[in-house]
C-alpha cells in the first residue's frame, strides 16, 4: 500500500509547468491559434487563455491583432521568476526545450493524437481536471522553431 502512494506521488507533478509548455507552444508557431496551443498542451481552452493573460501581464508575452487572429511575440529578455534561476532569461528555457525536440512537420503541432468528437485527444475525460489541467503531453509533439536567441 505504500507503493502505491509513491506511484500516485509520482505521476502527480511535471518538471515543465503548463505556463511552459503554452509559453513553448506559441514561441514554435507565433500565429497559433489558442485552441491548437490547448490542444496540444493537453488543457482546455479556457486554462490556455488563463494563461496567455498571466504570462502576458509578467510581461513574458505580448499580442497584436492582425483580421481576425492574433499574433503573439514572445520577450526573449524577461527574466524567468524563482530567486532559484538569478538572472536566467525566458529565451535560455525556450533555447533547451527547442534543442531537446528537434522541429518536425509543422502538421505535427495540430495532429498530435486522434480526436474525438470533443476535440480532445481520445481517451481524455471531457470534463478538465483542476484549473482546467490535462495530463501532460511530451513537448516534442510540437513542431519546434529554431531558435536564434542565443549565440
């Protein structure tokens, strides 16, 4: 029985949080669409927006408005938030997450897994866990942009 704790322990935390795997997902595709990042992210559409809005109130992430879709630019220069990183910036997270996934078709970012009538990837509950939460998707199903942040 205590192994079993341990096992539920375990698979109840990621070491990338889902304000990374958003931040990543529209740092490959600046044009994506919020419903592509949440689907692909694992999460609701609605967590997603929750999100954009964070990280662009920290200043991570600004939008401009182009027809009817949105265009988002990620700051390269924002320093990432915990005392723990002193002095890292977004760009040198985003660099790693990049390099660990190498860029496939950009197809892959939208056709992660079949979708069921949802449009969520099958065998996801349609009801979202806490704060909208999914269980997470490996971040090299999206298509990752090269980056040329750093030297």
């Amino acid at each position: 029985m205590a192994g079993e704790k341990t096992t539920s322990a375990r698979t109840s935390w990621t070491f990338v949080t889902n304000h990374a795997r958003v931040l990543t997902a529209i740092d490959r595709d600046p044009g994506v669409r919020l419903r592509d990042v949440a689907r692909v992210c694992r999460l609701t559409e609605r967590a997603v927006q929750a999100i954009v809005a964070d990280l662009e109130r920290a200043g991570y992430l600004t939008h401009t408005r182009s027809g009817r879709r949105n265009h988002y630019s990620v700051v390269p220069d924002t320093p990432l938030r915990h005392p723990a990183e002193g002095g890292l910036r977004v760009a040198a997270l985003l660099d790693v997450l990049a390099r660990a996934h190498p860029a496939h078709d950009a197809d892959d970012l939208y056709d992660v897994r079949d979708t069921d009538a949802d449009g969520l990837p099958d065998g996801l509950p349609d009801e979202a866990g806490q704060d909208g939460e999914r269980a997470p998707l490996p971040l090299g199903a999206a298509a990752a942009r090269p980056s040329d942040r750093l030297p």
